[in-house]
C-alpha cells in the first residue's frame, strides 16, 4: 500500500435527533444530565418545519461548501478530522441572535440562510432523518447511531431575550442552564459533563477553565456522536502489518485491513474512489485514494464538485479488493483565528451585535473551540465532535488615537458623486 490517502468524514446531511426534551424524559423533568437545572420556554419543539425543499437543499448546500472551504485554511499535513456540521449547527445558536453587520457577515463566511428561514431549516434536516439510529434492527444496539445535541448555558440572574429562548426551544430543542461563571472551575466541569454524557465520553474537557470567566454571560454548545457498522465488515483474521507512505517519503508499519467485496467504486483523473456503506444504508464513508505523487494537487480539489464527480463516475457494483489501515486519532481546532482568515471578523470583537441574544449588556464571542476524533477498524466507525462558543460582556471597541500636532493633508468629497470639492494640506495653522 504505497500510496496516501485521507479520510473526509462530513456529518452534513446525517443529523440527530436528541432533544432537551428526551434529555428532560431520561433525567427528571427540569433537570440535565450534568445536574444542571433547565430552563425552558414555555413552548415546544416544531415538529413540522414550514420549510421548502429548495431551502432545505440551499442550506445543506451552504454547509458543504463552508465544510470544504475550512478543511483548505487549516495548515499542516498531519491527520485531520472534524465535523463541520458541528461547527455550523453552534454557530446557529449564535446567528439566531445577530444583528446588522455580525449577522451578514456570519451569513456571508458560514454560508447560511437569510435569519427567517435558517432556524426553521436546521430544524427540518433534523426532523427529516429522525430514527434514522433505529434502521437495520430492532434490537436495543442498532448497527447505526447518530445522534446530534444542542445546549446554551447561561449566567445565573443575567436576563436573555424571551423570543431568543424561544428559538432555541422551538428550533433547536435546547434549554437554557443557569450557571455561575464566576466559578469556571464548576461551570466548565458542568458543561464537559453535558459534552461526555453526548458522545458517550468520546470528548472530554472540551471546556476548560480559562476557555470561560467571571466576564461570561453565555456559552453555546454542540456535540454529535456517530457509530455504524460496515455493511460489508473487514475480516479481522486477514488483518495484516504493511508499510503506509508518508508525506515525507517515509514509511511507517501499521496494521491494514482487507477485504474483496462488491463495492461502489471509481477511478478518475489521478485517483480512485470507493464507498464503504454502513448498516442500514443511511451513511457510508467515501475513500479517495490520489495517484503516487499526486495527493496535494487532488487534495486542492476536495470540494462538492469532486464528490459530484465521483459519483458521475461510480459503479455501484464493482468487485473490489480493498486495503486500507485502522485509524485512531484526535483533532482541536481553534476556530476563532480559523473564521477571521475566512473573512468572519465582527462577531469576536467590541464592534460585535448580538442583541437578538440579550439587552442588557453587549455581548460578543470571546472563545470558539471544536474537537472531535475518529476511530476506523473492521467492524466499521465511531466518531464524535463538539463545539461551543463562549460570550463574554464586550468592552468599548479599541480606542484608536490620532493628533494632528504636525503636516497634514486634507480632501473635502461630495459623498453621492464622489467628487472631489478641495484638497489642501496644513504645514503651518499659527
């Protein structure tokens, strides 16, 4: 196996359905996982989104192309996994909230919806693959599970919007927890219980102390787990050690996979292609495999137009002998210096307007982190991920100094034309 691949794992389309209300159910009414209390608006989740198929399918499409344009800014060669869709669904939270400039350019670098309808359509994806985790058996472990959690937590006595918590109650089945963040210690720990307890304790300590402070008011947050077995398992008897190349021209020894199987499968321009569907026909795993030498330049070309390729040219039935290795690995991601070289620059500062959220002070998004981790062997997948965004009370913007104690040029313009009316400079005003 002298050749690179990597491994794109997008939880775009593949949504859950956990809710604040099941967790309510399984925990005690008005009481969390973690031991948090919860409070609710006094409405329940829309079942039956007034959505359209177009939006649906303009929202999903906005998330992929987002997905694809952060996998290209992160640097590096080394292993990368995270889900994008984790990234976009706690940014939600977040846009249903925003205002003037931070809500256009939220929409502009994220790729979403006008404000009306985004809510409403993150909500229909979900609605639209509910029990998908129950397909292909009828047994208490279903061979496919995905499940996808919202939570806002909240500081104790600080007052929010009321059409704000009805957003996330009605949209996004989340409830607000009333926590104090003058204790970070207490409160990071509540919320990485709430993160463990959703991806079966696959992320931990997504939230640490110095991520939240007694500045505060609010965090955002999102966690998706996902486990399914292959369709077609690999034999693990016929697991064997092989070489891997390295992107350096080295090598290393790893464990890797086999199996001869009818397959989708395509070969074009510099790389082959297969599908590794899972249990229940509800998901697979799509494996491109870039030509020796060529991985950087079919690596550039990783977007929805590729996926769109490979599946012009699939065959859904080609006999398959397929190596591969096991993989087992971890990515964090800062995502706030990720989002400004996009071009997402308002919402982390003093200028930030997140007033749909609350009045009574100004909010902004101080911190953005995601994790998630993989692990790949032959009896199929599990994954999970998780996002949370936190708002501390905004300053003043950055006072910008400047005294004109010396030279100076000056230009009087008439605004609607642009015409310049005078120009002058100023080298002596005695």
């Amino acid at each position: 196996m002298g050749r690179i691949f990597r491994v794109c794992l997008l939880a775009l389309l593949l949504t859950a359905c956990g809710s604040e209300e099941e967790n309510a159910e399984k925990h005690g009414a008005g009481e969390s996982g973690s031991g948090v209390r919860l409070v609710k608006a006094e409405t329940a989740r829309v079942q039956s989104p007034d959505v359209t198929d177009g939006q649906v399918a303009d929202l999903v499409r906005g998330n992929n192309d987002f997905a694809f344009e952060m996998y290209h800014e992160q640097a590096g060669t080394g292993n990368v996994i995270f889900s994008p869709y984790s990234i976009s669904l706690a940014f939600s939270l977040a846009y249903a909230g925003a205002g003037g400039e931070t809500e256009a350019q939220m929409a502009e670098t994220l790729k979403f919806l006008p404000q009306e309808t985004q809510n409403p359509t993150f909500n229909a994806i979900e609605s639209r693959i509910s029990g998908l985790g129950e397909k292909g058996s009828e047994s208490s472990k279903p061979p496919f599970r995905l499940n996808v959690a919202n939570s806002a937590w909240g500081q104790e006595g600080f007052r929010f919007e009321q059409a704000y918590l009805e957003t996330l109650a009605e949209q996004y089945g989340a409830g607000m927890r009333p926590v104090d963040f003058g204790r970070p210690d207490e409160a990071s720990e509540a919320i990485n219980a709430w993160v463990e307890d959703e991806t079966e304790d696959r992320i931990k300590d997504l939230v640490t102390p110095e991520s939240v402070s007694s500045s505060t008011r609010l965090v955002l947050a999102n966690a998706v787990y996902f486990k399914a077995a292959w369709a077609s398992a690999f034999v693990q008897e016929k697991t064997q050690d092989g070489t891997f190349a390295l992107p350096d021209g080295g090598e290393v020894t790893v464990p890797l996979m086999r199996q001869t199987s009818y397959l989708p499968y395509a070969e074009g321009e510099g790389y082959q292609a297969v599908r590794l569907p899972y249990k229940g026909d509800a998901a697979d795993m799509l494996v491109v495999l870039p030509e020796e030498g060529r991985f950087e330049e079919i690596e550039d070309r990783l977007d929805a137009g590729l996926l769109d390729e490979v599946d012009a040219k699939i065959d859904p039935d080609a006999w398959v002998r397929l190596t591969m290795p096991r993989f087992d690995f971890e990515t964090r991601l800062d995502l706030v210096p990720l989002l400004r070289s996009m071009g997402m620059t308002i919402p982390f500062g003093g200028a930030a307007d997140f007033g749909g959220i609350t009045r009574e002070a100004p909010l902004s998004i101080g911190a953005a982190r995601h994790k998630a981790n993989i692990t790949v062997d032959e009896k199929g997948t599990e994954a999970a991920a998780a996002t949370f965004l936190s708002f501390p009370v905004s300053g003043p913007p950055p006072l910008q100094e400047m005294t004109a104690n010396r030279p100076f040029l000056f230009v009087i313009t008439e605004r609607e034309t642009g015409t310049v009316l005078f120009v002058g400079r100023v080298t002596d005003p005695s």
